[in-house]
C-alpha cells in the first residue's frame, strides 16, 4: 500500500502592527480627562526628562469673555442663592437631595422625602399609588406612614422643591400646579381646559374647547400662550443617568450664545513640557557617557510622543464634537423631539476615520450642554421612515408626548397611535410602536384606560 506523506506548507503571511505611537494614540482617545491626569503623573513620576509646566493661562481662554453670565441679580445676605443648588449639571436626583439637606423637617419625613425622590421618573413624576409608596417606605426607611400623611409629604414636596410640577401624578396635574404657583389669575378655567381638552389645545382646536366649555376663543388662545410657557415634564433639562455614573469631568463644555452653539473642549489636565536641563545634555554628548545619553534620549522621545498625542487627541475630539454639535444643535436646545438619526459610521465619514475611532471617542464620556450634561452616545440615533428623516429617540418622544395627552377614559391603541404618526410624516410599523412602548414602560391600551 502506497503511503500517502501529509506536507505541511506554510504560507507566509502579513501581518499589520501598530507601532508604539499608534497604539498610544488609540489608547489616549479611549481615556477620559481623569484617566488622562493619572496617565500624565504616572509619566512625570517615572520619566525624569519631562516636568509639570505651571502656566495660569493653560487653559484656553477664547470664547469666554463673551459668554452670557449664569446669573446677575443681586442676592441679599439672608436671600437663598439660587445658584448654590440650581445645578442643572447634576441628575435629578442629586439636586433634589441638595434641596432636602436645606430643609427644616424631623428625620421621619426627612426618610420619607429620600424614599420617594427616590420613586420619580426620568420626568420627576410621581407614578406609584400611595399604599404603593407607604409600603417602599417601610421597607426602605422603616418608617410607618399611612396614605394621608403620604399625600401630606407630596403636596408638601410640590410646593417646596424646585422645579415647578415636581412629584406630580400627570402632565395635567404638572401644568395645573406651576399655574397655582405662579398665582395665575385664570387658574379656575385654565385648570379645566388642560383636564378636559389639553389635546385640543395642543392641536389649537379652540372651536371645540369653545363650545364645550361656552368660552371665548381669546381665552383659549391666552391659556395657549401661558401654557407654551411651561414645562409639562419638570425633570427635562436634567441629564438622565440610567444608574451610570460620571466619574470624570465634561469632555467639552458647550455653550449658547445668540442661536449659536459654541463647543469649548476641556483641557483641564497637566500641561508637561521637556526639561531644559536635560534637554541641554543632548548638546553635550562628547562629554557624558554614551549610556546616559542613550537613556536620555530615550526618555526625551516618550516625553515627546506623550505631549504630541496628547495634542492629537484634543484635535480630533474637538473635530469630532463640533461635527456632533453642528447636527444636532436643535436636540441640544430644545430636547429629544428633536434629535436627528446619525450613526457613528456617518461621523467617521465626516472626520474622515475609521468608526472604531468615533466608537472609543464617545464611549463613557460626555459633555456639558445648557441641558445639563449629556452623553456623548446619546447623541446618536437610528433613522425611521419618515418624511423629516425622524430618529427612532425623536419617535419615541413623540409616542411618549401622545400617550401623555390622550383621553385616559379612551386611550390610544399602538394602532391608533400608528395612524396618528403617519398623517405626521412618520411610516411606522404597529410592532415596532409596541416595541418602544415596552421600552418606554408604557402599558397597553386596556391598562392605560381609567375605569
């Protein structure tokens, strides 16, 4: 029997690596400012060659002088500081729990305050019953309270924390309690015409709130205009942290002046520089030992890739984020409705990268917008089928806002709701409305309908 011989041939083949440079520089866009510092003093505490270069002036100061201040009246000595917790850069949570440190209440209530801060949506809504909120609150803080002294703390806590309509059950009842804070004159009749017809208004169909309500179109149009004036979801300048937290300082920091968007990318980290003493050995190499000079060299170009890449990395950030803020400049000013389908692939494009580039970039970082802070990766979003190319974000929005709004008696079905996107513009599949309601936690129709 012939014996077969088994050959085996290798075939040479390439193989792309990254040199020192390259690999540093993937890993520092990867980094935040924190990682960053410790990345630098890391350095200035092993490499002798390179030293902290102290400059008041470090920071990059274009732009500033012509930013709008934050606040110019004048705050009395026994005045509250509005500015002390009106910190929009903080979740909601946090800023709420500032204002409870601030307040006179016995410890009990004070438990219970925490408790139920605790319970708000993304909105600053109150959606738990009260026997609901009695149980959480026993359990958490072991604290007995029944339903009328649970009420009593709400009422209590709408009155006394800010925003205005926080720890409301509705939108209605949001809008209904800003206008009875700001002792709105007309309270009565606006109060009925946003319980009974607030889509209607919505929609400016003031012929139908008129004759059902016998009222002139003229108020109607007034409760309008005082209405547009409100904040219908009292938590939505603040970020949504969805139990992450930041444990670095805004990449950038993005500012409104005029109509304008400007982007100021955070340097706030070590500025280093080559020392000079060793710097002028390199001219003095016949007279020091081949070795030292070696290892000097050596020590001065680690210095040297450190600062260089130091220096790439805020270019293409800074690319990167004006890029991001030029697309959505309408989704930083004025919210979710309004944020356009951009992927990471469309910004690699742009810059002219490779998406995994954008894809470290944004990852775990964010920045501060007159918003609040926002994450990077909340600025993209995927397109839906629409005439105004709507964003799957801008479309929940909308599902969220029409749910909000509907009559709780005759609640919309996610078919309904279809018919309703469409004569908006927006092709959109019954399933896929079932879909983010789920991810919104919004209930069917038959659980929404009020009995």
């Amino acid at each position: 029997m012939k014996k077969i011989k088994l050959n085996q041939k290798i075939n040479p083949t390439q193989k792309s690596f990254l040199s020192p440079k390259s690999r540093l520089f993937v890993k520092f866009i990867n980094l935040n400012l924190s990682e960053i510092n410790e990345m630098v003093e890391k350095e200035l505490t092993e490499n002798p060659c390179i030293e902290e270069e102290v400059n008041e002036n470090s920071v990059e100061l274009e732009n500033f002088d012509n930013l709008p201040p934050i606040r110019q009246h004048e705050i009395g000595a026994n005045e509250f500081n509005e500015n002390i917790v009106e910190d929009k850069s903080a979740n909601l949570v946090d800023y709420l729990l500032m204002q409870l440190n601030l307040l006179d209440t016995n410890e009990d209530d004070q438990k219970s305050f925490y408790a139920i801060i605790r319970l708000l949506d993304d909105d600053g809504l109150l959606k738990y019953k009260n026997d609901e909120i009695a149980d959480i609150i026993k359990e958490q803080a072991g604290v007995e309270i029944n339903n009328i002294e649970i009420e009593e703390l709400i009422l209590k806590a709408q009155r006394v924390f800010d925003p205005p309509g926080i720890f409301t059950r509705s939108v209605k009842e949001s809008l209904i309690l800003q206008l009875e804070l700001s002792n709105n004159e007309n309270l009565p009749i606006y109060s009925k015409i946003i319980n009974n017809h607030l889509e209607n208004l919505a929609n400016k169909k003031f012929d139908v709130i008129a004759n059902d309500m016998h009222v002139k179109t003229d108020l109607i149009q007034n409760c309008l205009d005082v209405v547009s004036e409100l904040e219908p979801r009292p938590a939505r300048s603040f970020i949504k942290i969805n139990n992450q937290e930041f444990d670095s300082e805004p990449e950038a920091y993005i500012y409104q002046i005029d109509n304008k968007l400007v982007v100021q990318i955070n340097k706030n980290f070590k500025n280093i520089r080559i020392s000079p003493y060793y710097q002028s050995m390199m001219v003095q190499v016949n007279k020091i030992d081949s070795e030292v000079i070696d290892y000097v060299k050596s020590k001065i170009d680690d210095g040297k890739t450190l600062m260089k890449t130091i220096l790439e990395r805020n270019a293409i950030y800074s690319k990167v984020l004006k890029i991001i803020v030029d697309i959505q400049h309408d989704y930083i000013i004025k919210g979710d409705r309004f944020l356009k389908p951009l992927t990471l692939s469309d910004v690699a494009s742009i810059v002219g990268s490779h998406e995994s580039t954008i894809s470290r970039i944004t990852s775990n970082k964010f920045v501060s917008t007159p918003r609040g802070l926002i994450n990077l990766r909340s600025f993209f979003s995927n397109k839906i089928d629409s005439q105004d190319d709507a964003s799957a974000v801008a479309v929940k929005d909308m599902i969220d806002e029409l749910v909000r709004i509907e009559d709780k008696k005759n609640p919309s079905s996610d078919e309904e709701l279809k018919k309703i996107l469409e004569k908006k513009g927006i092709s959109i599949s019954r399933r896929t409305i079932a879909k983010y309601r789920n991810i919104l936690k919004i209930p069917s129709s038959f659980k929404r309908r009020n009995k």
